[in-house]
C-alpha cells in the first residue's frame, strides 16, 4: 500500500515536474529602436533605458527566477533590414519582442509579429490604426495611441488659450504625421468649429530644411502652430523656427517635444504647449518624490549625463508590462513557469506600472495611459525650458471606445466636453 501511494504522489507530481524543467535558462526579448539616424536621439535614450531596467530586474532575480536578456535591432537601418532581423531574432528563439518606434514600421511589425506566433509589445509608436484596422492575437500597446495624445493636447489647448482664431500645422510626411493631424483637426472642428486651418505643411521626414514652411507661415501669421513632429526632425524645425522669429509671433503646440526640451536648449522660448505622449516627464509632478523614481532617474543621469525622456518611460512601461504578465500568468499557474498561452491570456486586462501612473490593457489589446502636458517656461537653474501649469488627464476618457474609429468618434464630442475630463493641475 505503501509503495502505491508513493507511486501515485510520484505520478502526480510528473507534470508539474516536466513543465518546471520548461523554465528557460534566460528570457529572449528583443527590443527595435532607432540607434542611428536623426531619429537616434530619440532611440538611444530608450535603449540605455532599457539596459538600466533589464539590470535592475535581473539583480533582483530576474522574471520569475529567469535573468532577462535583451538584443537591440535598429529601427535607422530601414524597413527591409528591421524585418529580416526581427525574424532572425524570433526563429532563433527570442521569447518576446518589443517593436517599434516609427509607426510605420509598427504596421508592418503586427502582422509579422502575429504570422510568426510571437508576443510583440508596441512599447512606442502612435498610430492608432493598429487594433482599429486589425485584430491580433499576439500584439499588445503598452501605451496610448495618436487619439489619446491628440485628445489632450487639444484639451490642454482650449483651456489655456481659448480664444485663439487660426492655425497651422507642420508634420513629418509618413503615417505618425498624417494620422495624429487628422485626429487633431477632426477633434479641433467638433470642439472649436470656428477656428480656422491656414496652412498644412507635410515636409519629407528626416528633412534638414524648413526654410520654406517657415516662410510660408510667418506670411500666413497664425495664431497657433501645432506640429506633432519628433526627435531630430523636431528640434531643426523649432531651432530653425525661433532663429527666424517664429517662435515669438505664434503659439507653438508640440505634443512630443518633452523629448526636445534638453536638447533645444534657449530655442524654445516661454509660452508654448509641450506634450509627454503620455505622463511622462523627468520632473513628474506625482512621482518625482518617489524612491524607485528618484533611483532610476539618478542611474539614468548618471549613465547618459542627459534628463530621461519620455521614450524612457514608454521603454518602461513596455517592460514593465512583459514582468506583469509573465508574474500574472506563473501565479494563475500554480507558481510553475507559464506557457506562451498562458502568457498572452494574462495580457489581458493587465495592470501594470513603469516611471508614470499605473497603466491597464484593454480588451482590444490597446494601452489607457494618462497625458500630461505643461506650459514651457524658461529662466529657471536648468539652461533648457521646463514645464509649469501642469495638467494630467486620465487616460480612459480619452480613449477611442472599442470597436470605434478615432477619427470619427472624435468628431462627435461637442464643445462642452473638455470641461467634463477629469484633470490634476500642478503649478510645476
């Protein structure tokens, strides 16, 4: 009897035994970025983001006793060479992927990503054509999309300036640009219909020359000039812009140049709008007190001599999302390590935190991350602008219901609905 109750608890402990021996030696994640190209500035503080994380997870016994192991591909060798290295990495046994920057490359990485069965989180790009134009099984948004970021950016707009009567856009030439305008514009015509469109200037991304839209827009004088443009493209245009006095005549709306500020120095004068894509900011008004905080941003200084940007935080949250799931779906598994399966079913619905607020994925897959833009002000102890009137919104009443279109949900909103968003304001 004895020796059939040992046989039995032996047999029983078979699967539980076979499936621990599944525990990988290290987990394969790989991570695309821009590291060459204008958009470098961009991608490399991601990337040294990354590096400091993947460290400090693995010093604290990696991902469910497994040490993480990030390989980086860049985004700057172009499309053609981003895929083949992608499927290079994943039919070599990467466990994960995280892809991409450029929005561009995101519609092409989300069908791949699904054609070869692997778990890709879009840790950064904006377009929110990815869940609206497609259904995927293994691709996950660890952030929010163009109409969240364009939604508060014309929020913080109308109640900090809402009298202005003209505007002008200037945005890089590729899908980011033409997507994040057209959800601006829509939401700008269904909460501010008189306002007039007195230029729209799309010059080729990576453009070393804005010479000629900024002739045309100081001939037109708007009142406000929204440009959603980022990384180098971004500071040549604003640089460009303010030597030529643009910047002292119009309003400037730069939803992504949180990224910018160190870099344009005294370029960027006081008074204009600048977004985070999110809550993201060095100062963080609500975490900058914070010890796991204060301690990442002392390592990244420290590491870079440079300010953490908000690609930073989406690279955080982006890994922070891969730790939540692979620790929700090994709980769900009786502690044992999960299977890929396993690991996808927990990305849904997940709650998870990286430098900003706590940050949740929808049914959809999608990301509901807070926003929070602020004012540029200079003359304070750093030579570059920083942020006062602060304001973050929460992420959910931004966000394009499932099964709806950006486009065209935003353009049923009417005007009194930037006074029902929930908003924490902070003088810096």
């Amino acid at each position: 009897m004895k020796k059939l109750l040992m046989a039995t608890a032996a047999c029983a402990l078979l699967p539980l035994a076979a499936f621990a021996q599944d525990k990988p030696e290290k987990l394969q994640v790989g991570v695309t970025t821009f590291l060459t190209g204008p958009a470098s500035v961009f991608g490399v503080p991601a990337k040294d983001a990354a590096e400091i994380m993947a460290e400090d997870i693995n010093a604290n016994g990696g991902i469910q006793g497994v040490p993480l192991e990030l390989t980086f591909v860049d985004e700057g060798a172009g499309t053609e060479t981003l895929t083949t290295e992608y499927r290079r990495l994943v039919e070599n046994g990467a466990h994960a992927m995280l892809a991409a920057i450029s929005s561009g490359n995101c519609k092409t990485i989300a069908p791949l990503a699904e054609d070869l069965e692997v778990i890709n989180i879009m840790w950064d790009c904006g377009t929110q054509k990815i869940f609206e134009e497609g259904d995927y099984n293994y691709v996950f948004r660890s952030q929010a999309h163009a109409g969240t970021e364009m939604l508060a950016t014309v929020a913080y707009l109308l109640k900090t300036n809402p009298d202005f009567e003209t505007i002008a856009v200037v945005n890089q030439d590729y899908a980011w640009g033409r997507d994040s305008w057209d959800i601006f514009s829509a939401a700008l015509k269904a909460l501010k219909p008189e306002v007039e469109v007195v230029g729209e200037f799309f010059p080729k991304f990576g453009s070393p020359d804005f010479s000629t839209e900024i002739s045309r827009l100081q001939a037109l004088q708007p009142d406000v000039i929204l440009s959603t443009s980022w990384g180098g493209d971004l500071d040549t245009f604003v640089q460009q812009a303010s030597q030529r006095g643009l910047t002292n005549t119009s309003m400037f709306v730069l939803p992504l140049a949180e990224s910018s500020l160190e870099r344009l120095g005294s370029a960027l004068p006081s008074g204009h709008i600048v977004g985070a894509r999110g809550d993201h900011y060095w100062n963080h008004p609500e975490r900058r007190d914070d010890e796991d905080f204060k301690s990442f941003m002392a390592k990244f200084e420290e590491k870079t001599g440079a300010k953490a940007i908000y690609p930073v935080f989406h690279m955080s949250q982006g890994l922070a999302a891969l730790e939540a799931a692979y620790d929700k779906a090994a709980e769900a598994n009786g502690g044992n390590w999960p299977s890929e399966d396993q690991v996808i079913e927990a990305f849904e619905g997940l709650e998870f935190q990286g430098l900003g607020r706590p940050v949740s994925l929808r049914e959809d897959h999608q990301g509901i991350e807070a926003q929070l833009l602020g004012m540029s002000v200079q003359g304070g102890e750093h030579p570059f602008a920083t942020l006062e009137n602060i304001m973050i919104f929460d992420g959910a009443e931004l966000t394009t219901p499932v099964g709806e279109e950006s486009v065209a949900w935003v353009g049923t909103l009417e005007p009194g609905w930037v006074d029902s968003l929930t908003v924490e304001t902070y003088a810096k």
